[in-house]
C-alpha cells in the first residue's frame, strides 16, 4: 500500500471516527503571547517577547516571573542487607525503630505487632494497624519480605496487603512459583485487576512497592473522578495509570462493590491475614490531587 493509500485510509477512518461521535474530548490549551518593553543587564531598554500556555510561562528563568519547582534531596535505594532513606520531602511511617506513627485499626487499642531487627511484623491475631496520620493522593513506598522457606500455598502463602485511605487494597502475597487467581496474586488491586506482569522476587528477599495514588473525588453519593493507580513491584511498572472502577476487597465469590462516598484522607493500612510478612522502610509523598 503507498503512503497516498494509507492517508486515504486514514482520512476514512477519521471521518467515520467523527461521523460517529466517538472522538475524546480535550481540554484546549489557553495560550497568551504579549511584549513588553523592559530594561536589560546593560541599561538598554528592549521588547521582550512572552507567553504563556495554560498559565505557565514558556522558557522563563527569571524566578520572580515563573517560580523555580522546590528542590528535593533524593533519597538511596534500598539493598536485600540495608533498607534506602527517603527522599527529603517524604514523611517517614517506619524508620525500623518504633510503631509511634501506628496504632491498630481497632479504636482504643495500641498496636501489637512486633518490630525486630529493623523489620515489624504481625503476631497471631494482631489484627490490622492503620497510619495515625491520614492521606489522600500520594506517593507510597513499602518494602515486604515473605518467609525464606515458603509456608502454604495460594492465598495462604505470605498473605497481607496495604490499603490506601483505608479502603484500597494492593495486595501483597508470595507469588513467586506460587499459583491462585490473577486478581489475588501479588500487586493486584484486590479482586478488581489484575497486574501486568509477576514482578515477584524469591521467598526471603526484600521486595518493593512504589504507588502513586489518585483518590477519587465524590460530589455527595456520586463518584465524580475515579481513584487511579501507577504501581511499580520491585522496579517493575505492574499497573499503568489504572482507574479504579469501584471497591476492592473480599466479598464473596466474584462479587463487585461499588464506591462508597468517604472522606479527602484516609489513613494507610497493613493486613494481618494469619501469615508471617516482613515489612521495613516505609514512607509517604502528598500529591496534589
């Protein structure tokens, strides 16, 4: 086929595309341009040229007419030996010291997972600890690790998750040469999508999550923008962006849960689910929604 063909080609679809009034609707960029008369480093008036697209100043240096972004020290990358620091900006939720910034998930009570050697973990009937603090959409890093010498299978083989605000569930379980259905292995949204790929690293060796995290916007009982989700397992991007269309969460055999209107923050969640989970070095970004 020529190139003439393929265009001709394209065109039809285009028109058909339009006939049919499928073509997404996008937000059109409000530019500005002006000049402006001003005094350079020499004492020579010149006409400077400007502009503006969607109220950002193009190709402006001058910090008092376009503000510089803040500077954030970067943090380090964890080892398997040595957990990573985090990135100046960042709220620290487990330095491998204390449990002062959890408390259980059941109101009155503290926490009783344990920390040891810099890790915390869930003892027998533990329960669920929460964040004190509350967030909305933001940047979570975690690090588990599941036990060396694997014990069960499927869902009952290193089982927990952490939940976002709350209500959100990114699971977390051993998945590596370990079977069970696609949207309950690890780095699923639970029960809601499955992850592109099994990014899961043997039983026993440190392993990391990266969420960025939308919450989603409600206008009293009706979800006007849905929670999105970027997850990267161990370096690996396992979910693109994704829109949460509902709830995650067990309940019962392939049900679907709608949204439930909640609040702006939530706090951040880790599951006890029976199974012994390593968790270390975990910190949190606020993002702009």
């Amino acid at each position: 086929m020529t190139t003439k063909n393929v265009l001709s080609v394209i065109s039809v679809l285009f028109a058909v595309t339009l006939a049919s009034g499928a073509v997404a609707e996008f937000d059109t960029p409000v530019i500005e341009e002006w000049t402006k008369t001003e005094t350079n480093d020499k004492g020579e008036e010149e006409v400077v040229d400007y502009m503006t697209i969607d109220g950002i100043m193009v190709h402006e240096t001058d910090p008092a007419k376009q503000p510089q972004p803040p500077v954030v020290q970067p943090g380090t990358e964890s080892t398997q030996e040595t957990p990573g620091q985090a990135p100046s900006d960042a709220i620290v939720l487990f330095d491998g010291n204390d449990l002062s910034n959890w408390t259980s998930t059941t109101p009155g009570e503290p926490s009783k997972w344990l920390v040891t050697d810099r890790a915390m973990s869930p003892v027998k009937d533990s329960g669920m600890i929460q964040t004190k603090q509350e967030f909305g959409s933001c940047q979570l890093h975690l690090e588990f690790a599941t036990p060396k010498t694997p014990e069960g299978e499927g869902q009952g083989r290193g089982n927990s998750g952490v939940f976002l605000m709350g209500q959100y569930e990114v699971q977390i379980l051993d998945s590596y040469e370990n079977t069970t259905y696609p949207d309950g292995q690890a780095g699923a949204l639970y029960g809601r999508k499955k992850p592109l790929v099994n990014a899961s690293r043997k039983p026993g060796e440190w392993q990391t999550y990266d969420i960025i995290f939308h919450r989603p916007v409600f206008e009293g009982d009706k979800v006007v923008k849905r929670a999105t989700f970027t997850v990267l397992h161990n370096g690996v991007l396992i979910h693109d962006h994704y829109e949460l269309t509902g709830g995650t969460g067990w309940r019962g055999s392939h049900s679907i849960t709608n949204y439930v209107p909640h609040g702006d923050k939530g706090p951040i969640q880790l599951q006890d689910h029976g199974n012994p989970v390593l968790f270390r070095n975990i910190w949190i970004r606020e993002l702009e929604d």
